[in-house]
C-alpha cells in the first residue's frame, strides 16, 4: 500500500476562504482609492479653473458674463450653469473646462454662478470624502478662497 500525498477536503476548503477574503478586501480597498482618486481630481479642477478665472480678472478687470467671453450669461448664471471656456478676444485662459469625474451618486456638473457685477463668482462642487481638510459633501468655490 502505498502513501499518497494529498491536500484533504478541509485544507482546500480552508485555502479557498483565506483567498476568497483576500479578494473581498482587495476589492473594498480598491474602491476606496477609486473614490479618493475621483476627490482629488474634483479639487485639482476646481484649482485649476480659479486659476483660469483669476487671469481673466487679471486682464479683464471683470470675471466673465457672457457667452461672448465663453462663459455662462448674467441671467443663466442666477440659476447656476456649466462654464465651458475662459476666454477673451486677446486670449484662451481655459479653452475646455474639465468636467467632475462621474461619482455614484451626486451632480455631474460644476455649478459656475457669477454676481451682476462680474466682481465675484462662486463654484459648486461635491466631495464623496475628505480630501485634506476639506470634508466630504457639497463644497462651495469662491474668488475670495476655496472653501
């Protein structure tokens, strides 16, 4: 009679566990850095077009207000709308306005509102989570600071 080696039924069934767990926490872990990933672009954006709106002000002396400037009109803006250019006649300050990556949930849009004045703007954002100390929710963009 012979000595065979093998794995039992509960040494497999064991083995089968371990990585069937290995592979759930890879999974969650991965998600979150999916999430973490779409937060930081959403906050590099909106770094990005403040940049854009402050050298039109710089030049302008005004934040755009129409679409002949390549942005959303006075009365469009009351109700929020997509920004999709900073431009002007002597120059292109952001020719495509990056767009949020798309989140589970939430606005798949940044909100861009502009006061009568063109002195102050505002920009809507939505965190899935924290970001630095920036907290997860719905955030707020302004010329005055990033809040």
């Amino acid at each position: 009679m012979k000595n065979k080696k093998a794995f039992t039924l509960i040494e497999l069934l064991v083995v089968i566990a371990i990585i069937g767990l290995l592979a759930t926490l890879a999974v969650v872990a991965l998600n979150n850095a999916r999430a973490k990933s779409r937060d930081a672009r959403r906050v590099a954006d909106i770094k990005q077009i403040q940049t854009a709106l402050e050298l039109y002000f710089n030049d302008m002396q005004t934040y755009p207000t129409s679409t002949a400037a390549g942005a959303c009109t006075v009365a469009a803006a009351a109700n929020g709308c997509r920004l999709t250019a900073v431009t002007s006649t002597q120059a292109v300050y952001m020719a495509i306005v990056p767009q949020p990556p798309t989140p589970p949930t939430g606005p798949t849009q940044y909100s861009y509102n502009i006061d009568t004045n063109g002195v102050s703007y505002t920009i809507q954002y939505l965190l899935e989570g924290p970001v630095g100390a920036i907290p997860a929710g719905l955030h707020t963009a302004t010329n005055a600071s990033l809040q």
